[in-house]
C-alpha cells in the first residue's frame, strides 16, 4: 500500500517535470525514422503500432494481415481505358502529328476565348507565354520585394520543367469545359503552337507555320527550366534526395523558441495597403439572422427564376463572357439605359455576343420572364 | 390506475390555466410576465423581452420529426458558410476555391457543409454504382475494386487536417485579407474512415523497383500527383467517410486519397487510379503549380508537408473584442497544426514577438490534426499585437516573418508558414499585419 503511494507520487513529480520541458513528446511512440531505419521522407514524425496502438488510436492488428480476396484482376483494355498519364520518357505518348498552322487554327478555335490571342492571358485565365522562353526563364530570380520590381516569370515555356506534362495537360484536361475531346493529332497540333509562341526550338530548330511535331520530334525537346526543380527526384536515387533535403530544415527555413527580447526596439509592420481585398461572396457577417427574403419577383417562385438557370446562368451567373452579370447593378443600370423594351428586344434578338434568345427555343413571353428576372436580381 | 388519474387531473387544470392565459392575453399581450402567467405583472424597462415576453417557440408545436429528414442548420446560422471571391479563381468558379470559416469554427472538427473545397474542373457528381478504384502498374497482382468491395477492408478512422499550400500564400509580399476566413480559410480538419493502402497492397505483391504511386481523379481536371512510396507505406489512406458519412462530392465523393498532414492537392478527389512505377510523373499541376520558388531561381518540387503553423481565432477581425471593457477576464483561442507530426506548444506574443509566453492546448492532441491552445487574459483596452507561434514532435518552429523571407524570399506562393499576427486596436477592433522584425 505505501509503496504504491510512493509510486504515484514519483510519477506525478515526473509527469510535471516532463510538461514544462520543451522537448516532452505528445506521443512516446513518436519517430523520426520508418521501422526500416531510414528518415521520415518529409522531415517529420511517424507513429508505428506499438502496444495496438499508433499515437491515440487503437488498431486491430490482426486486420492488416492481407490474405483478402475482394476484387478482380483488371482487363488489358480496361487498363489502356483509363491510363492515361504521359511520362517525360515517353511511356504513355501516343503517336500522331499536327503542324504549327493547325494548332494556330485549332487554338482560335478552341482556346483563345479563354486564354485570349497568342496565349496571353486575361480574367484570371493563365497566360500560356509571355514572350522568348529562353529570356522569360532568367526572371525567375526575380523577388517582387519593392512596389515597382518585375515578379518571376512563371509560363509553360518559362518554368515547367518537362514537356510531357503540356502533352498530358491539354490531352485530358482542356479545353476545360469539354476535357478528353482532342483527338492526338490535334494534341499534337496545339503542342507545336504552343511551343512556338514561346520560341521553344526542338534539336535547335525553330518551329515556324508549317513545322510538323510528332512524337520523336517532341521526346527531343529541352525545357529552358529542365534543372530548376529541387531536390532531384529522378533516377533510383530519387526518393533519397527527397528525404535529404526535406529532413534538412534549412533548406525551407524553421523557427527558434526565443521567448525574452526577441529583437531591438519596437516591432516594424507591414500593413493592408487600402482596404486589401475584400470583395467577397457572400459578404463577411457573424450576425445570427434570418436571410434576408428578396421581394417581389425576386423571391424563391419568381416566373423566369428556373428558365434563367437551366439556359442563361451558363453566361450571365459571372461576367467571365462579357454578358452583364446577374446581381451586378451597374451593368444593369448601363443595360436599362436603353429603356426595358429595348432589352426585351435585344434578348429576343441577340445583341453583341448573344444570339436570338440566348440560343434558346423558348417563347418570347418566356424569354421576357427570364429578362424581368435577372433585372429584379440587380435592383 | 391512480397514477394516470392524476395525470389527467394535472392536464385539466393546465387546460384551465391555458384559458386563464389566452382570457388575460387578450386584454395585454405584451406587458404579461411569463412565468407569472396566474398573477400578471407589469414589465419593467430593465426587464428583458427574451425572458419576460412569450415567444411563439414556447406556445406553439415545433415542426414534426417527419421534416427535414436529413438535418439542416438553424436558418439563423445563414452567416456561417463558404465563402469566395473572384481573386482567387482561374478565370471562372470552375477552378476555384471556396474558403472555410474558421472564426466559426468549434472544436478541431469542421462539419461537412463547411470544409474548404478547391476544385480543378468543377464538382463532379458521381454514380458510385458506376465508379472503380484500379490499382496497376508495377505490382504483380493489378486490382479493380467497385466501391462495395472497397469498402469490405478492414477500416480506419482517423481525425486530420487538410490544407491547401496557398493556405496564405497571397500574403507573401504583406498582409491583403482584412479577414481570417481568407488569411487562413483553405483548410479544415475532419475525421476521415477509409483504408490504409498498404492493407490493399500486402496481397497485390508490389515490385521492389516500385518508389511512386501516381494517383488520378476521374472528374473533368483528370487530377493526378506522384507520391512517393514511403508515404503510401506508412500512413496514406482511400477514404470514404467524412464525419461519420458518405464523402460529400466536393470532397471527392465516392472516394478520395487522403495523404495525412501533406498538400491538400495530393489528397487527389473522385480517385480513380492508382498505379505504380519506378520514376516520377510529373503530373499536371505538380510543377506547373505547387512548387515553392525561392530567390535563387530554383523551386522546390514535391513539397510535401505543410509545415507546423498557428493562427489565433478568437479574437480576430471576424470576431473582435469592439464589446469588451476594461477588466474583463477573455479567452485567446486559436488553431495549431502540423503536417509533420502532433503540436507540442504554442507561444503567445503580446508585443508582435518580442516576448513570449506559452499558452495551454486544450481538447484532443492528435497527429496532423487542428490543435486547440488558449490563454486567459484580462482585457485592459490597450493596443496589442497579438502573435501566435507552434511547434511539433519533429522539431519544427514557426519561423519568423523575416526569416521566412530571408530562406524562401517572397515568390513562393505555396508553403508560408510565418508567425501570424493580429494588431487589436483600443477599441478592440483586429487588423491583419505582419511584424517584419
């Protein structure tokens, strides 16, 4: 009985020298290596099971055994189906050809309503070059660390480091609202224009109109930024470079637990410059509220509401295709300018770049509905 | 017998006092005290109409259990939700990002309708009848899965966070958002169910020449991102449960990878593929978006974890201390988290860094999970700058604002863990400012 006692009152003076120690693990199972002895790949800690448990959790160590039987083998088809990446060796790249011209013409066709002529870019949409990728690579270096410096140039041409990935990109994720349409040819065709706006040249060659790109021709190219990429991850040695730079804290930086005059004087700020960026959706509120009903026509049953979004939302939800945004009252104040049976009108007819009722086959009462609408929504 | 009689005595007389009530009622609704409904008062200016008035609540049926058969928020939380802005979007709200609200936020774990939700091609919806998982590539036993089968392995139930890189990332050059819920709102944390991947792979006979696993959506962005082996074999997952359910479809539903503690982006949703090989992929996004530039021109790729990080909740500008006054004893409450390993303190500053004192965590101390910490303080209605700095098992520390950019400069875009500071002003009211000393 006295021992015991004791006991608890050693471990008590124990536990309490061990919680005002700064180096006191949560977990006493806490690692920093694998069981195999090597370091956690990303610098940090690993709980093994020990005692059935890893950190809190309790585990049921008869359940990771295998031995399951769930499940099939997949068919060779299935398999080509749905692999569908495209490594920098080549695995995965198709054969097929397209010259510059056709990707031109493609791309008019197919990319430019976003990525804007040339690739440039605009309304958030990424840019796809900005000029000789060559020149453009030696920005990165570039630290916007004063108003008026130039930010690092960060393009396909100018920063990724394989070309495979633009192959892949445009295969199976552009264009982005109709992915996986691009047939190799013309994946082809919008790779060689591509990498002629960015004045990438393949085995020194420049790739001018009528330059044809097909798959020996694109396992050639050298991306100005192919070494710009730490740690190197190629190459059975891979994995370990990773594990060695990232359990080396210097290479991104780590704090000190100074806790007395951590620095001289007073603390320098940086503030917000204006407002900062504050033109958010819904705006902030902690308010407990009821939702504000909309009145009138604006309401949940408003005529015109459930045709808006089955067939107009699609252009008028965002201002992302020039068409006056539902909600935003100034471009509806400019729109109303013209007087309501003008827009009537115009909605019946097309107007800029919208046809006749919006490409619609709705009636023309149906149509003022969704027009009576969307101008209730920026009152 | 006799119990019931009484009973039906009781309803009788309350019916009685009911009439008495609805008699009175009619004469002067507002001025009757509620609890004093058999001798009426007159209600007084100090008297509170939350307490003394009768509300419909109290004198009427609620709705039936029939409704609302999966339950919803009180409509008077309308204000607790995602939010987004245009700034933060790739040309249209397809490739975008929504932002979790954490000054919301209680406990560590975000409810489902909440959690950040950053998509590449919009949110699929998916027929879990028609989805497979396909393990392939350098295993001696390739695998196809329906989601039944997936879920017949033996499950997991773990409490992580999940936190997109540019967590912060716009503020690498100062301070933008005069709000946490975009400062720090591309994260939350949620107890996810699914199976460990090397529970799968023990009978599938995994090829030694086998160091990445690449991982691909079958959605609109065809998602896909290299691991490296020594995560699948240790702690990744193929969840299919979020807090006790389904995934919801923004998460990926029916599954997703979930790479515990590591960028959000790697934790590919609507996960449809698995395969194995001996080289890295150099997926979509993997370099062209989510590497961490610094000023020598070089960039780090494959910048797996999300380093130890902390920011204070409460107060913050969502939710400032403009009705404290002088005297009053209040709680600094915030989240800490590490993608390397379990939080094992966090400090406060008072004085934007200068001097430290450490607070207390409180609630569940787990593994790649929020964190709590709190500090009780007697508000003086003085200006303060209030800073919060973590640390984790594996020897991580926040670093300072200025040694942040001393290492990574200030064009990393991804991965800013730099000590967060709040100003409070005299009135109480909370700016976003960072402390450049």
């Amino acid at each position: 009985m006295f021992k015991s006692y004791h006991k608890i009152i050693l471990s008590t003076v124990l536990l309490a020298s061990a919680a005002t120690s700064t180096v006191c693990a949560k977990y006493a199972d806490a690692s920093r290596t694998y069981s195999n002895g090597k370091k956690v790949i990303d610098g940090g800690s690993t709980y093994p099971v020990k005692s059935n448990k890893t950190s809190a959790y309790y585990v049921n160590t008869k359940a990771d055994k295998g031995r399951f039987t769930f499940g099939r083998t997949p068919t060779k088809n299935e398999i080509k189906a749905w692999n569908i990446d495209v490594m920098p060796d080549g695995t995965g790249l198709p054969e097929g050809h397209g010259t510059v011209e056709e990707g031109d013409s493609l791309y008019e066709e197919k990319c430019a309503a976003c990525h804007f002529d040339f690739g440039t870019g605009g309304s958030g949409y990424p840019a796809l070059q900005k000029g000789n990728a060559y020149e453009a690579q030696k920005t990165l270096t570039n630290q916007r660390t004063s108003p008026d410096a130039d930010g690092p140039i960060r393009v396909f041409g100018s920063y990724w480091p394989r070309a495979s990935t633009l192959w892949w990109y445009i295969k199976t994720g552009m264009p982005h609202p109709a992915p996986m349409s691009l047939t190799n040819d013309q994946v082809y065709a919008l790779s060689a224009y591509i990498l002629s706006i960015n004045e990438i040249k393949i085995d020194g060659e420049e790739l001018d109109d009528d330059y044809e790109l097909d798959r020996a021709k694109f396992l050639k190219i050298v991306m100005p930024n192919k070494d710009g990429f730490i740690p190197k991850i190629d190459g059975p040695h891979g994995v370990e470079n990773a594990r060695k730079f990232f359990n080396d804290f210097k290479n991104y930086g780590n704090g000190t637990r100074c806790m007395k005059n951590c620095f001289d004087g007073k603390p320098v700020l940086s503030r917000i410059s204006g407002s900062g960026i504050s033109d958010y959706q819904p705006p902030i509120s902690t308010k407990r509220s009821l939702p504000v009903q909309k009145e009138g026509a604006a309401g949940a049953d408003a005529p015109g509401k459930k045709t808006y979004e089955a067939s107009c939302a699609v252009c008028h939800a965002t201002d992302a295709m020039g068409a006056p945004k539902v909600g935003d009252k100034k471009a509806w104040a400019a729109v109303l300018k013209k007087g309501i049976d003008k827009v009537y009108l115009n909605a019946l007819n097309g107007v800029n770049g919208m046809p006749p009722k919006g490409g619609t086959s709705l009636p023309d009462d149906k149509v003022k509905e969704v027009v009576d609408y969307m101008v209730s929504q920026a009152k | 017998m006799t119990k019931i009689s009484k009973a039906s005595q009781m309803t009788a007389e309350q019916s009685d006092r009911r009439d008495f009530f609805r008699k009175t009622a009619a004469y002067s609704v507002s001025a009757l005290a509620a609890a004093s409904v058999m001798a009426p008062v007159k209600i007084n200016a100090e008297d509170d109409p939350a307490i003394v008035e009768e509300k419909k609540w109290g004198t009427t049926f609620g709705y039936p259990v029939t409704h609302n058969l999966y339950g919803q928020p009180s409509p008077y939380e309308h204000n607790v939700t995602r939010r987004y802005t245009k700034l933060l979007s790739s040309g249209n709200y397809y490739a975008s990002i929504a932002m979790c609200p954490i000054h919301e936020s209680m406990g560590i774990i975000t409810p489902n309708g909440l959690f950040f939700n950053r998509e590449h091609g919009g949110v699929a919806e998916i027929d879990p009848n028609e989805h497979r998982l396909m393990i392939h590539g350098l295993v001696e036993k390739p695998l196809v899965l329906t989601m039944d089968e997936l879920k017949k392995y033996p499950s997991v139930s773990r409490i992580h966070f999940i936190e997109c890189p540019a967590n912060g990332g716009p503020e690498w050059r100062g301070p933008q958002f005069p709000s946490i819920q975009f400062a720090k709102g591309m994260m939350s944390c949620a107890e996810w169910t699914g199976v460990y991947i090397k529970d799968i792979l023990k009978d599938l006979g995994l090829k030694k020449e086998a160091l990445w696993m690449l991982a691909e959506g079958v959605d609109n962005a065809h998602m896909g991102r290299t691991v490296p082996i020594d995560k699948v074999l240790d702690d990744a997952m193929i969840v299919w449960g979020q807090n006790g359910e389904a995934l919801r479809p923004e998460q990926g539903y029916p599954i997703r990878l979930l790479v515990p503690g590591w960028e959000g982006n790697l934790c590919v949703k609507w996960l449809g593929r698995l395969e194995f090989g001996s080289e890295p992929w150099y997926a979509k996004e993997e370099t062209s978006k989510y590497t961490a530039l610094k000023p020598s021109g070089k960039a780090i790729q494959h910048f797996y974890a999300n380093e130890v990080n902390s920011v204070i909740t409460s107060p913050c500008p969502e939710k400032p201390w403009t009705d404290l006054k002088k005297g009053d004893l209040v709680e600094i409450e915030g989240l800490a988290w590490s993608g390397m390993g379990t939080i094992e303190g966090v400090d406060l500053s008072f004085d934007g860094g200068k001097n430290w004192v450490e607070a207390s965590l409180k609630g569940l101390v787990l593994p790649k999970a929020w964190t709590r910490f709190s500090l009780m303080y007697k508000y003086e209605g003085k200006p303060l700058l209030l800073s919060s700095r973590a640390r984790d098992d594996a020897g991580h520390i926040q670093p300072t604002v200025k040694h942040e950019r001393e290492v990574m400069g200030v064009e990393s875009v991804y991965h800013r863990n730099g000590i967060f500071t709040w100003e409070v002003t005299e009135k109480g009211e909370v700016n976003n400012v960072q402390v450049l000393s």
